[in-house]
C-alpha cells in the first residue's frame, strides 16, 4: 500500500508540475493545489506509514508501550499544511480574479504590463 501511495504522490507532484508550467492563471492555480496535495500525502507517508496503531496518548494503567503508539506529529504536520494551503489557494483565488478583471485575459502572458493595474 504503501508503494501505490508513493506513486500517487509521484503523479500528484508531475501534474503539479505540469499544470504550472502553462500559461493559464487558473491551470497554475491547480498545479499549486495538487503540489499541495502531494505534498500532504508524503507527509502522511513519512511518518509511521499506513499501519493501524494506538492512540498517541498512552495510558499508563494499560500495558501499551509507546513504541506501538501512533505518531501525533505527522498528524499535525498535515493538518496545519492543509490549513495553510486553503489560505493560500484563497488568496491565489482573489489575486487572480483581481487580475482578470484588470487584464481581461487569463494568460499570464498579457499580465506582464502593470500599467493597466
């Protein structure tokens, strides 16, 4: 499982590249969410893998040693990473409807004068 995920991540990270290297605002919009994407799924792969474990909190009246416990890290990793691309994928959002408004085109190529701005 852990092999597909690899390649999925793999694939994510092409296609991000890709999509960023055309000449649409919207299609560098959506290489960034999916460079976003792939970038959450490696977290997600380099912590403990995909493996069923305990909760982090490891009570002591149990007998659960803490090497069988999960990781919480990654987990933070993730959730603050997902957070921070929402804002960042908004704020590319409005940056580019500011920008077509003013240009009236979505090609980066026509967004080179900032005299219309």
């Amino acid at each position: 499982m852990t092999f597909v995920l690899s390649l999925v991540a793999g694939s994510l990270f092409a296609g991000a590249a890709y999509l960023m290297l055309r000449r649409s605002a919207v299609k560098l919009i959506l290489g960034l969410v999916l460079l976003s994407h792939g970038t959450n799924l490696l977290l997600f792969l380099m912590g403990d893998g995909v493996v069923r474990g305990n909760p982090p909190f490891v009570d002591h009246a149990t007998d659960v040693a803490p090497a069988a416990s999960a990781d919480p890290l990654p987990q933070a990793l993730i959730l603050t990473a997902i957070v921070i691309s929402f804002g960042f994928t908004a704020f590319m959002l409005a940056l580019a409807y500011r920008a077509n408004q003013s240009v009236r085109s979505d090609d980066l190529d026509d967004m080179i004068l900032t005299d219309k701005l």
